[in-house]
C-alpha cells in the first residue's frame, strides 16, 4: 500500500518570489511520482513526472521537481510565481513492478499568491 | 480532440432520488476511476476498472455502483441519495500501466438537499 502526505495545507506567496510544496510519500514497493494542478472549476492536470533518471524533473508552466529517494520525498519548486499560478497542487504516486498501478493521491496544497 | 468528459457538472437533488452521473472518455484508455473529492481532504478513489465488464470498488466505502460496458464509458449511479453523498465526484482514464499519467474530467458538483 502507498500513502502520500502533502505537509502544507495552504501556502500563501507574493508574485514572482519562489515557492516549494512539499510532498513525501511511503510504499513497500517502487512508485512512479506524479504532480498535478487543479484550476478552480476544473479537473486535475499533469504538471510534472518522474519515471526514473534524472532526479531533477522540469514540467509546464516552469515549475520542477526532485525526487529523493533516501527521504522519500518529491517536493515541487518554481523560482518565480505568477498571479496565475493559484491553484491547488496534488502529489501522487502510482507503483510499479507489481501491483494495481492505481494512483494515490495526497489531500493537496493551496497554492495562493498575492500581488 | 481526444478528451473525457463529465455530465452534469452541476447537480442538486432531493434526499431518495436515484442518480447517474456520466463519465465519457475518447482516448480509447482501459483504466477508469472515479474519485470523491472534498476540501482540504485526500482524493478517494471509491471504484476503478480495468476495461470492459471490469469494475472494483476502491478505498473509500460507498455506496455507489459502477458499470463498464463499454470502453469509453463508465457511470456512476446512486440509487438513493443522502445528504451525506454531498461532494465533488471526478472521473479520470489512463492507459496500462503506471508510469502514464491519470487524464481528469471537469467534475461534477453534487448536492444532497
């Protein structure tokens, strides 16, 4: 079983100075790592993935992601936050190598930024 | 343009009344799920399927059914809604395999009155 905890609840920013919302997760088994973004009145969508490589990941909308493995963590960061950017933020992971590879999903992180 | 949709993105509807809310995907996608969503909390996964005549039930009890008779549609219906049933339901596809990423609909917004 996976579990995933999204430590903030709420995180208010000014524009244009950088943001991370923090993920870890937990998995007797190897994950996939996912974030998605959901705009007010819509559906999730996918900003980013790790599949495996590179720790570092670049999505869209210039946002990025590390994965770490001895912490079990995949935090998301931009440098510069835009008005644009509020939304709510999901981490999910999926697994692999044997399994349902149903996704998990944490309860979320608001991201609000202010002029 | 391949894409999923949710039917009706609004709902409100007495206590007792049987409901449908339709979930249509045009990606050809095996995987479909439906999620219960509320403010501040995880998202549930309350059924899955896998493909046609294929349907699981998830996490989070419910008291929903589900059905799959074809690929690209996969309703959710409750016989006798509550009050309790109040909540954003999304339905999501994605192709086998864990590595692809979950394709979400709009949702639909339910109230139990």
């Amino acid at each position: 079983a996976q579990s995933v905890t999204q430590l903030d609840s709420q995180v208010p920013v000014f524009e244009e100075a950088p943001v991370e919302l923090r993920c870890n997760y937990s998995s007797s088994v190897s994950v996939y790592l996912f974030w998605y973004v959901q705009y007010p009145n819509q559906g999730l969508q996918l900003l980013l993935k790790y599949l495996s490589g590179s720790t570092l990941v670049k999505g869209i909308n210039g946002f990025e992601a590390e994965f770490n493995k001895s912490q079990t963590s995949f935090h998301l960061r931009k440098p510069s936050v835009h008005i644009s950017d509020t939304a709510e933020y999901f981490c999910a992971v999926s697994p692999w190598g044997g399994g349902s590879y149903i996704p998990t999903f944490g309860r979320g992180t608001s991201l609000i930024v202010h002029p | 343009e391949a894409d999923i949709y949710q039917t009706p993105r609004y709902l409100v509807i007495g206590t007792g009344k049987k409901i449908t809310l339709e979930c249509s995907q045009t990606m050809g996608h095996d995987k479909m799920y439906w999620y219960q969503q509320d403010p501040g909390m995880e998202l549930h996964l309350i059924h899955y399927s896998y493909g046609v005549n294929s349907t699981e039930k998830g996490d989070l009890s419910s008291e929903s059914t589900v059905s799959r008779i074809r690929t690209e549609h996969f309703p959710l219906t409750l016989e006798s809604a509550r009050p309790s049933h109040t909540s954003q339901y999304l339905c999501a596809s994605s192709d086998h395999g864990g590595d692809t990423e979950a394709f979400f609909g709009q949702g639909t917004r339910l109230t139990v009155v």
